[in-house]
C-alpha cells in the first residue's frame, strides 16, 4: 500500500540517508502486508529528493502529487535537505516519523476531497504503530560495498562517469 522512493544526484547523499528511510520502509511493509484498506487507492508512493551535490530542493517541503485513477495511486514529495544530516540520531527518526504522518494526513484530505473510499482511519492507526516501532528500535547499521573507482581512489559519482565518458569518446 505504502512504497519508498529516493532521489538524489549523487550516490554519498543516498549512502547517507539509507540507515534511516530503510527500517522506517520495512517495518511498513512487513506490518502492512496483505492488508486492504480500500479499492480506490492501490498505492501510496512516498518520495524523498535529497538535497546534495546535483539536485537542489523543490520550494516545498511536502508537496502531495495529483491522484492517478488509472493506477489507482498518490503520493507525496518529501524533500530532505541538508540541515537533515546535521540533526541528532533521534532526531533524524521523528523528523522523518512527523514528516512522513503530516504527508500522510494531506493525502487522506486529497482523498476525501476526491469522494474516494478509504478506510484512512484504520491506515492511519497501522502507520501510527509502524511508526512507534521505528522510533524504539535501535540504530541498524546497514553495510554497503565501497563506492567503486576508475583507475584512482576517488569514489565513481554520476559528475565522474559523464566527465570520464566525455573523455573516452
């Protein structure tokens, strides 16, 4: 019901942001699998645009996407800037808790507005106690394979391999 999607330009503001949205996205999942809150609405699609090297932020820090009926989906558009990284552990967690609810709470407005019918109530209790597990559980260190190079020790970004490609053809 609920899916995760990252942005970003360039691969060390993802490494950075992957330890908090990939526990918040499987707790979600495994709480929420199987359950049906409604026939009008397949998908929740919740996406986060990191603020780093290439991608600037949208003027919005929640911005909620028009329904799509054939797919019969939403979602919403969490931008993450770069004072994220600065806040502490916990406070990265309830920023992303609250962000996340305060979307959520837009999306069932968008849905009501829409006459849609969407057991948002029962959504909104599951997400709640998604929610709280991810706050009391510890920090999961997640390990990623180093960034791969191109014939020295600096990492391969997306800004390298074009400037390499650039320079091969």
């Amino acid at each position: 019901m609920v899916g995760f999607f990252v942005k970003s330009g360039d691969i060390e503001t993802s490494r950075e942001f992957l330890p908090y949205r990939e526990p918040f996205r499987d707790i979600i999942v495994v709480n929420l699998e199987g359950k049906i809150y409604s026939k009008d609405l397949k998908l929740i699609l919740i996406q986060y645009p990191l603020e780093g090297k290439y991608l600037a932020l949208p003027p919005k820090q929640v911005k909620i996407n028009r329904y799509r009926p054939k797919e019969l989906s939403t979602g919403a558009t969490i931008a993450i800037s770069k004072d994220f990284y600065k806040k502490s552990e916990k406070d990265k967690k309830e920023f992303i808790v609250n962000i996340f609810l305060e979307s959520m709470e837009l999306i069932r407005k968008q849905i009501k507005r829409l006459g849609l019918q969407v057991n948002f109530d029962a959504l909104i209790a599951d997400l709640n106690a998604c929610c709280n597990l991810y706050l009391a559980q510890q920090k999961r260190t997640i390990s990623l394979p180093p960034l791969p190079t191109f014939g020295d020790d600096r990492p391969l970004t997306i800004h390298r391999l074009s400037s390499i490609v650039y320079s091969l053809s």
